[in-house]
C-alpha cells in the first residue's frame, strides 16, 4: 500500500510487500486514522493504526473485496458468487451479516438515505440494503459491469463500467 502526495507526485511505502498484510485489494480509514484493509487472497481484513502496527479483525471471509466506512462503522463484501455483505468491528468481535447469497457484489458505499449501496459486477446491476439488514433491491440493472459506487457530496450515485469504460451517473 503506498500513498501518493498529490501536490510532489511523491509515493511513500505505508505497507510494504512481505508484510503481515498479503495481497491488499480496497481501504478505508476511521476517523482515528486507521486504516483497514480487505485481503483478497488471505480472506480477512486488516487494520493499520496510525502508530505503524497491524493486526487482522476480520478472518474466515473469502475474497474480501470492498470496504467502506461510516460514522466509524465497517462495511465490508465478499466479492464472490453467495457473496455477502457485512459490518466488522475494529474490536474483531465476530462480523454481523447484513445480505447475503449476492452475486459479486463489490466496492460499496453509504448512501445518504443510509443504505449500503454496491454493485453486483456480473449481473450489470446496482443494488442496495438497509445497514439493519433486510431484502436487498435492485436500483439499476443493464450496467456494463459496474464494479464500484460513490456518491458525490451533493448525493448523486456514480458507477465505473469496467465493460464499457464509462463513469455512469445515476
């Protein structure tokens, strides 16, 4: 994991290969300056405190894929077929399951209704769920393999196509 200062183009090493961390894939940061990190390849998902140290919350999740916080609470996906969405805790006490059975979903965001909104990258759709759980809905179907969501500051839902190439806005 490197940084980059956008104002030098200077990258910095903040995790360095042959680390405790293997293969990290998305991050997200608290508040407090942790940085937490799924593990692809290695099933779980790491923290980096600001003081340099790591330790793993999250183990036994396979192909941990996207992260996103809010309000200092961790959402995290399983990018998989019967993929699920979950909150982890900073604590490593065990994940509570918000979806589950999903089709890839992958790189989620908070919505400013206060769902989890993520992408189902193979099924070219946008969907949602209720941090509380709860049936996920489809909000856009016919997407050429979206495989992330943001929202702009003023609310508006962006995806990345990564089969056509374009930043769509919904």
């Amino acid at each position: 994991v490197s940084a980059l200062d956008v104002d030098t183009g200077v990258a910095t090493t903040i995790v360095p290969v042959g680390s405790d961390v293997v293969a990290p894939d998305d991050l997200a940061f608290d508040s407090h300056g942790v940085m937490y990190m799924t593990e692809v390849m290695s099933e779980r998902v790491s923290a980096r405190l600001p003081d340099g140290s790591l330790r793993v919350i999250a183990e036994n999740v396979p192909v941990a894929n996207g992260i996103t916080i809010h309000g200092d609470r961790i959402f995290m996906d399983e990018f998989r077929v019967g993929g699920r969405v979950m909150e982890l805790y900073a604590d490593g006490r065990t994940p509570r399951i918000i979806a589950e059975n999903l089709v890839m979903p992958n790189a989620l965001a908070m919505g400013p209704d206060g769902a989890l909104y993520f992408p189902q990258v193979s099924e070219g759709e946008i969907w949602r769920v209720a941090i509380e759980g709860g049936t996920p809905e489809r909000v856009m179907a016919g997407l050429a393999l979206p495989t992330a969501v943001k929202f702009s500051p003023s609310g508006e839902l962006f995806t990345v196509e990564a089969g056509s190439g374009d930043v769509t806005r919904i």
